[in-house]
C-alpha cells in the first residue's frame, strides 16, 4: 500500500511536471513559433505608409472622442495596433519625413528646414532597401515642400510631384492637392503594380493651414476647420480602403497611418506649428495594421516617427542599414519570441527660431513620465498628470531636472556622432520662394541679430513677436504686401536688428512695386550677415527692378565669390545684362547657371527668350520647348512661344499660346496685354478690350492698356468720358516717354472733337513741352 501511495505521489508529481513544462513550451514556444509564422506572413505583403501632414494625434476619435469624427482610422487602429505615444522628431515638414524614411534623427540627417536644405544622398532610405529587395516603390505628394527637387525621392521608381496650376488654382496653385486626388493617383499606381510587391508612401496635407476644409465639412465645423479638414481626409481614406478591399490587398498589406508633426492651434500661443516642442505639434498618431490579430492592440510605450523605417525593415527580415537609429517596434507589438524593446525615451527639436529669428532653439527628451525641454529657461513637465504642459516644474524639481538633462546632453552626443558633415544648402529661386512662402514656409540660413549681446532669447518670450511675424508671413502669401510692410515696421520698433523682419520689408517692398524701397533694406540685412544668400538673391532682384542693372552686376560678381557655384546668382547676372540689352554676356551667364544645374527651367527659357529678340527662332524654340519640358506650366513658357508664332506671322497659332499662358498663369498681365494686342490685329476689339482690363488689374502701373483702350474708344466714339479718365491715368505713370507722349495726342483729337478748347490747348502744350524733354534726352544721350 505504501509503495502504491508511493507510486501514485511519483506519477502525481510527474504529471504535474510535466503539465508544467506544456504550459511552458506553449507560452514560450508556442507563442514563439506563433510569431515566428506570424513573421513569415509579414514578408509576403506590401507595404503603404501614409503620413498625413499637420495631423494632431488628439484630434482622431480613437485617440480622443469629441474631436473630431474619424470612424475609418478608428477601424483601422481597432484592426491593427494604436500607439498612444508616438513622437515626431521635429515639428517640420521635409525634415520630420527625412527621419521617416532615413530611421535618422535630424542629429544625423541635419535637414532642419524646408526648402534651404536638401536630403543628403549618403542616407538610406527604407524605399531603397525594399527597391533593392524587389519591391515596386512609388510616392505620391501632395505639396511642393515635399518635391523631389529637395532630394526626398531616394529609392522611388515612381515620384509623383506634378502640381496642375489650371487644376489647383483655388488651393494656392500648384502649391498643394487635395486628398482626393492624391489617392486617385495612387490607386491608379497600385492597380497597375498589384501582381508585384510594392512600397508606396502617400503623403496628404489637407489638415495644413491655411484650413480649407470642403463641404460639408466646411459648414460642419465654421469655428473649427481644422476638425472639418480632419474629417474630409478621413473620409477619403475610407474610400481608399474600400479600394483597397475590392482589390484584394487590403488584408495584402501592411499598412501604417502616421504624421510628421502636429499643430498649435493657438494653444501655447502657437497658431501653426515648427515653434515649439510642446505635445500639440510633435505628439502624433502611429497605426499599424496587418491581416490577423496582434497580441497588442494598444501601446502606451513611447515611440518615435524614427522607429518606421526599421519596423518596416525588420517585418520583413530585410537587413537594416547601419545608419538606422530607431529602434523596430515588432516586439512591442509580438511582446514575445525576440529581443523586448528596450528604448524609454524620445528626442525632439525645434530650430526654427534659430534658423530663421536668430533666438534660441529648443532641444527636448522625453523620459518615463518626464518631460525636459532644453532651453534658456528650461522647461520639466510630467506629461502623466500634465499632458497639456501648463505647469512647468523644473524649479519644483531641480534633482529630475539635472538628471533628465544630463540624458539628453548624451543622447544629442550619441546620436551626432558619425552625422552627415556637409549638407547642401538649396538655392531657391524667386518661384520657389514665392511657392514655399504660400505654404507659409520661409527659407533662410542661421541668422542672428547683431545688435543683441549675451545668451539667444527664449523662444517663449518671443511668442507673441512670433505670431505677429507669422501673420505677415500670412498676408506676404496672400500678396498683401502693403499690410505686410505696415507689419514689419511696427516689428522693427521691438527689435531693430532682427534680420527676418528686414527681410520681409525688403522683399515685400519689391514685390508691392516699390524695389528702390526694398534696395537699403537688403542691404541692411547683408551688412549683419553678408553670407545670406536670400538677401543676396532678393537684393539683385530689386535692383534690376528698379532699373539700376550695372549696380546688380557688381553686387552679383561680389556675391559669386561667395557663392561660386550657386546657379540662381548667375540667372541674375545674365538678366542683369538682358535688361542692358548685352545679349552676349546674357547668354554667357545662362549658360554658366546650366553648367552648374543642367535641368534649370528658368535659365532654358530666359536664354530662349535672348534668341528670340535675336530672331534666332530655331534655337530660340529649342530652348523654350526645353525649359517647358521641365515644367509643363512654367510661367512665361507659353507667353514667348506666343510671341515666337506671333513674329512668324501664324497669329491662330499665337492666340492658342497666349491663351494657354493665361490658364496656367492667370496672373501674367504681359500674356494678356499681347493676347490683347494680337486679338485687336484680328479686329476681335471687343475680346481684345476684355484683355486690356484684365492687363490693367494684373498690374495698374502698366502704362499701354490704359492707352489702349482710351485709343479705341475714341475711334469708335464711344465712352469719351472713360477714354479721357484711362488716358489721365496713364500719362501719370512713370517715366514719361514715348507712349506718355501717345496719351496727350488722344486727348488733344478728343478734346478737339468735342470743341472743348481750353483743353485742347491745356494738352497740346503739354505734348509739345514732354516732346521737345524727350528729344533733348535723345541727344543728350548720343
């Protein structure tokens, strides 16, 4: 009996044992070889990485309710895994998506601006590991701050960045797209690449100021755009994954939602965004989804827009380049099996204001619950029990505070170390600013203002000298310069040195008509920091606007020692010997500016331009029909194959040019008034009047149109009294020359017309005064 009970106790403890070792292997090996073949499924899909610019993470429902209305991404997020903590690295555009697809820290990659910088090619971006893997790589974007002329098409076989001015001229040109058809463009993409795997990256800017969400969702939220261009992308994503079902690759595909920074909404004091770090501009949403169940649907662990690039990578087993510095975030999302992921902080910057105010940038670390901004008055929040960081404890709590920093101080070492050493710095052309600015980016180099000693000023201090700077920022996109200008000097009276501030009068002074105005402004700025090459660039704009091209040609040699190879320098030169009418050193320095950058539209089409008033048309048409190639809509492509047809006497020819100029650039008064001209040669006068107006709105100190069409009215003897009121106009614009004189003689056969003597003499004195003006310059000029 003993040795029974004996046995029985054995065999009892045996199985004990060995229900302990099943239970083992089936939640260690069990769970291992589970994502293990959970692995092997990841490999077989393709991969869509959306990122939808300016996205605040609390402003989708799955986040926090009574935001805004997101039930697609909620889907999304109920199917895949929410991260709840997700960091952006920066609060900016271009470089936020240059740590996206690089897996670098801007610590690294040093793109910390939109448009000044370029993506260095030395990155690896994870669309060139897969396209080297044999994956199909597209991208489809949605604004021009995001266009492959900053470097950020690495690896994509196809890059989609054609912006439709006669298509989009209600968004701000060919500025930005609408969500809907950036999708479009994709789905079109994707069918076509469906039988082969493929990485495409869509990139949709709906919820970026300026808020213009369409109906209903405009009405929906009046006091609250931002929330209507929320919900309007969400909408469109949901038709996207509709699509993507009746494919059959939406449970084909990884698929991951994500942002590159969020936006201030004034709160903070912040409108937009690229500021500051506080959570409103770089806590962002991360989904991920893939067919199946992952063990882990909500993540609290913080994560960073850096750890995409090798999460994608290690999902499919793909080697990760060396230069990755985000961390992948499968074992977050399998919590067993592989190595547990060990990060517990997030890094994030913002330099801005130093790039572009000369203040303070701002450097910050997440650690557990801490938050430490570094800055001249340095910030500690607990983001736990403060997410809205309205209480800064870093007096409270000096001991964290030390600690936290004293991390951040060595991560910023770590993560420089080996960083990309020489980064190209863009020159941007008078297009590309004006693009950009609308966008309401401006690009410049590191400034400082000379007139302030000691440490930089806290960004904090300067919040409210920001937002009024940003609202002229504003009002120089919208093309109101003349409040711009009021703006700026009131600006000027806090701070008399600040380089921007100067910056915006000068540019806006000349764009508003006034160059002379703009010209000692300029020159300011250069004197406080004679390498700023968009001074140097707007300067020799001025200058050749205001009539003074020998000056520019100095200043322009001055600047080429500088900057010898800056392409966009010798463009200027040569249209400085353009308005000297030396044709041959124009195009001596056209073709210098192609030899720098061989794919330079604006170059092409002004050396075009020289051939033509050589009435070398062939060449003339080659090279116009170049730079079109480059860009279909570039202004003034049309316009002067329009005056090409126009002096080969093929006016049909001509009108259809002309017209063309006009849909793709609207605003282009010269394609008008030539359009004009060309109709009333054709006796279509009425058409041709239509124009003339058109020319006179584009641009009120043209003299001609006025001239124009007073001259037709008098001939037809219509509108007198208008055709006396267009002439008055015109001979008081500046300078009085011939076409002044052509002024005076309509009023004089008016005036005389109608027996009005008084007048008739008044006039005719007039005439013949400017005349005998006129004829003593001729001679004095011999």
């Amino acid at each position: 009996m003993i040795n029974q009970g004996k046995t029985k106790t054995v065999w009892g403890i045996g199985a004990a044992i060995l229900t302990a070792i099943i239970i083992i292997i089936y939640f260690v090996l069990g769970r291992g070889i589970s994502r293990s073949s959970r692995e092997e499924q990841l490999k077989g899909l393709n991969v869509i990485l959306i990122t939808i610019d300016t996205l605040r993470a609390d402003y989708l429902s799955c986040y926090k309710k009574g935001t805004a209305h997101t039930p697609h991404l909620d889907r999304l997020a109920a199917e895949g895994v929410l991260f709840e903590r997700c960091i952006a690295q920066t609060p900016f555009t271009l470089p936020s998506h240059t740590t996206i697809l690089s897996g670098t820290y801007p610590l690294y990659h040093r793109v910390r601006d939109n448009g000044g910088f370029r993506v260095p090619g030395q990155l690896e971006f994870v669309s060139e590991v897969l396209q080297d893997n044999g994956f199909s790589t597209s991208a489809f974007i949605a604004a021009y701050v995001l266009h492959s002329k900053w470097g950020i098409n690495q690896g994509f076989d196809t890059f989609s960045d054609d912006f439709d001015l006669s298509k989009y001229r209600s968004m701000g040109a060919e500025l930005e797209k609408r969500a809907e058809v950036v999708l479009k463009d994709a789905e079109k993409w994707i069918q076509e690449h469906k039988e082969k795997k493929f990485f495409t990256w869509i990139h949709l800017f709906d919820p970026h100021a300026e808020y213009e969400p369409p109906p209903p969702y405009d009405r929906k939220y009046p006091d609250n755009p931002y929330a209507g261009e929320v919900e309007y992308t969400d909408e469109q994503l949901g038709l996207f994954f509709k699509f993507l079902q009746e494919q059959g690759l939406y449970d084909k595909s990884l698929i991951i939602v994500t942002s590159d920074h969020g936006e201030g909404l004034w709160e903070h004091g912040e409108r937009t965004h690229g500021f500051f770090v506080y959570e409103t501009t770089v806590w962002v949403p991360l989904i991920i989804r893939a067919p199946g169940e992952f063990s882990q649907k909500r993540i609290h662990q913080v994560v960073e827009l850096v750890d995409i690039a090798p999460t994608i990578l290690d999902a499919f087993d793909t080697r990760v380049p060396k230069s990755y510095q985000g961390d992948s975030l499968l074992p977050l999302m399998y919590p067993s099996g592989k190595e547990p992921f060990k990060k517990d902080a997030a890094y994030t910057e913002a330099f801005y204001s130093r790039l572009h105010l000369g203040w303070s940038e701002l450097q910050a670390l997440y650690h557990k619950d801490w938050k430490y901004i570094r800055a001249p008055k340095e910030e500690l929040y607990n983001i736990r029990d403060d997410g809205a960081e309205k209480n800064n404890i870093a007096v409270k709590y000096p001991v964290e505070k030390e600690k936290i920093k004293r991390r951040l101080l060595k991560f910023i070492s770590e993560k420089s170390r080996n960083a990309i050493s020489q980064v190209q710095t863009m020159t941007l052309d008078q297009k590309d600013r004006e693009r950009l600015e609308s966008l309401g980016y401006i690009t410049s180099k590191p400034v400082s203002d000379p007139s302030k000693k000691g440490p930089l000023p806290d960004p904090k201090d300067k919040v409210s000298f920001f937002e009024i700077f940003d609202g002229g920022r504003k009002l120089m996109s919208e093309g109101k310069h003349d409040q711009a200008i009021q703006l700026a000097k009131k600006l000027l009276e806090d701070e008399p040195g600040n380089l921007d501030v100067l910056m915006m009068l000068g540019v806006s002074s000349s764009k508003n008509g006034f160059p002379a105005e703009a010209v000692p402004y300029l020159y300011k700025v250069l004197k406080a920091k004679p390498d700023y090459n968009d001074a140097m660039v707007n300067l020799l704009q001025a200058l050749i606007a205001d009539g003074k091209p020998d000056q520019a040609i100095l200043e322009a040699h001055r600047f080429l020692k500088i900057f010898p190879k800056d392409y966009v320098l010798y463009i200027l030169l040569g249209r400085a010997f353009f308005y000297k009418t030396d044709y041959e050193n124009s195009l001596k320095h056209f073709q210098k500016s192609l030899e720098i950058e061989p794919l330079n539209s604006k170059a092409l089409l002004y050396t075009g331009e020289v051939y033509l008033l050589k009435k070398d048309y062939t060449s003339a048409e080659s090279y116009i029909k170049k730079a079109r190639a480059i860009y279909p809509n570039l202004e003034n492509a049309y316009y002067l194959l329009g005056k090409l047809e126009e002096t080969r006497g093929n006016t049909e020819a001509a009108l259809t040019h002309y017209e063309r100029e006009l849909e793709n650039n609207p605003e282009n008064h010269i394609a008008s008034f030539h359009l004009a001209e060309t109709l009333k040669k054709k006796g279509e006068y009425q058409r041709a009047i239509d124009y003339y107006y058109r020319t006179i709105k584009g641009d009120p100190s043209f003299k001609l149109p006025y001239l124009m069409i007073a001259d037709y009215y008098f001939k037809t003897g219509q509108y007198l009294d208008k055709a006396i009121a267009l002439c008055n106009k015109g001979i008081q614009i500046k300078p009085e020359d011939e076409m002044t004189l052509f002024g005076y003689f309509i009023l004089t056969n008016i005036y005389a017309k109608q027996g009005d003597r008084a007048n008739l003499r008044f006039y005719s004195q007039k005439g013949e005064e400017l005349h005998q003006r006129l004829q003593q310059n001729k001679g004095g000029s011999r």
